[in-house]
C-alpha cells in the first residue's frame, strides 16, 4: 500500500476516535481562538531553549511574547498598510539581527540583553516572513510570520520546519553548517509541531464550517523544498513569493521553495475530516516511523 493508502486508513481511524471522544466539542471550544488570532505582542523575545520531537531533544531558538521559554514560535496579525513600533530583546548570547521579508527592509541588529525598538513598515495585505539573518538563527529554529490584514475571515497559518539534530546541536556549539555535508532532518513540523499533535493547534487545525470559507498562510522557513497535498479541495493561491505565476491558480498540490510564502484560500463546500500532507515520504514521518511529521487535518463541520 502506498503513502496515499497508509494515509487514508490512518485518517479514517483518527476520524473516528476524535469524533467519539469529542463529539464536535473541540470544534466550538477552538473557535473563539481561532477568530482572535494572535495580535502583535508589545515586545518580542529571542529565547534560546530546548524542544522535544519524538525522541530527540534538541537546542533551539524561538520568538516569543515574553521571556518565557515555549517551543511554538509566535506568528502574528497587524493592520493593513500601517506602521508597527514593536521592541526586541535577544535573549541569546551573541548578536542576532531582526530580519523581515520585504523589499526594502534593512537587518535591525539586537545586541544581546539590550531592548531594540524598530518599527515594522506599512504592509500591504498578505504574509511575510520574520526571522534571525544568521545562519545560527535559521538553523535553530526563529522564524515567524506577520499576517497583515486578511481579516475578514478565519486565517490559519502553517510555518513549515525540518529538522537534523546533529546540525543543531553543532550550529549550537557556535559550529557552522558545512555546505557539502548530506542533510538528513529526522523531524518534520508545521508550526513546531510533529503530527498528531498538529491537531491540537489552534492556529493551524483548519476548522470551519460547510458554506464558510478560510485563509491559510503557508510558509517554507526550514532547510529543504517541501511540497503538501490537500485532499477533498483545491484552495486558490492568492499569494506566492517565489511562484508569482500562480496567482488566481486553484491546486490541491502545491511546492513550497525554501524562503518561499504564500497565502490560499479554501471555500469549504462539503463536511469530512481530510488530512493536508507533504508529499515527501519521510516528511510524514516522526524519526522514521509513519505516520507523523507534517500531516494536519482541514475539519469541516456538517
């Protein structure tokens, strides 16, 4: 049986049990979350720490609303085409620089311990990536995403990962990436998180209901191409950073360059539970056991 198979007995089995135990509750507890989304935190945090996938404990760095570690990085909403003042603390021990995704924008170096104030440009509607420039930044892990706008309906967002404990635990060390080394990442997250417990996301478990329709910014900030599947819909892409082609397309199976966002829309016409899935075998998996990895679930209430 192939991947597709394996997918669909597993989903139907999840199904299943989530509906028995649930009963639906889980839909109606999350929607108040899901409509107030993250707003912008008045002061973001570098948090140097360690998270956990199945099994491997690695070192990381994540953007966080305060000082306190988590291993889920902070994506968040701001207003359409208006400036930003946020304040930026780097918690690690060497110098990191606030990057943004747009064109224009110049690196905002943050000295650790010493509180930065930068102001984020009027930004248009749509998705942009926010991150460390350093390589020690991107291999650890700090990487969000700034949602402007697109507000007039439920926005969920999934910020792909993959993860090589040896390269982490090097670049940690202060080591460095070596270039013509194979890169084998063992884990797989959408938000920092490895299937099953992508289901447990508020911001990335698309639940809605028949009739209604949703955003879902998707974005590439690991260290390999990724390609995810929808099964049950075509989403239309309204926006793509490194695919401005596609525009006004509708697709089911979309790639995702490194560095690459991208926001789609999905018009939910029918109910089920249909899982959305990297078409990259060991990208479903947790350290080589399937199925896990990047699987979430568009659930679609009757």
């Amino acid at each position: 049986m192939g991947c597709e198979g394996y997918l669909g007995v597993m989903i139907s089995s999840l199904d299943r049990a989530w509906r028995a135990r649930f009963g639906g509750v889980l839909l109606v507890a999350l929607a108040p979350l899901i409509a107030g989304a993250q707003q912008m935190p008045d002061t973001l945090w570098l948090v140097p720490g360690e998270f956990v996938l199945a099994g491997d404990t690695m070192p990381a760095l994540r953007w966080l609303p305060s000082a306190d570690w988590d291993t889920v990085n902070v994506s968040f909403h701001v207003a359409e085409s208006a400036p930003q003042e946020l304040v930026v603390v780097n918690g690690d021990t060497v110098d990191h620089a606030f990057d943004l995704g747009v064109e224009g924008w110049s690196p905002v170096v943050l000295p650790p311990g010493t509180p930065v104030g930068l102001t984020l440009p009027a930004l248009p509607a749509g998705s942009y990536a926010y991150g460390s420039d350093s390589e020690r930044g991107h291999v650890l892990g700090a990487a969000g995403l700034v949602i402007s706008g697109l507000n007039d309906l439920p926005h969920f967002h999934w910020n792909l990962g993959d993860w090589e404990p040896s390269r982490l635990a090097e670049v940690s060390a202060g080591g460095t990436v070596d270039p013509e080394a194979a890169y084998v990442p063992r884990q797989f997250t959408v938000n920092d998180r490895i299937f099953p417990n992508t289901l447990t996301d508020p911001f990335g478990h698309v639940q809605i209901g028949v009739g209604t329709s949703c955003y879902i910014t998707i974005a590439n900030q690991g260290s390999m191409d990724h390609v995810l599947h929808f099964h049950g819909f075509h989403v239309e892409v309204l926006q793509a950073t490194r695919h401005p082609e596609r525009l006004g397309w509708t697709k089911d199976t979309m790639p995702f360059l490194m560095g690459e966002v991208a926001v789609v829309r999905l018009d939910a016409f029918q109910p089920g539970m249909y899982p959305v899935h990297n078409h990259n075998l060991i990208a479903v998996t947790n350290a080589g056991l399937y199925p896990g990895g990047m699987i979430t679930h568009l659930n679609i209430a009757p």
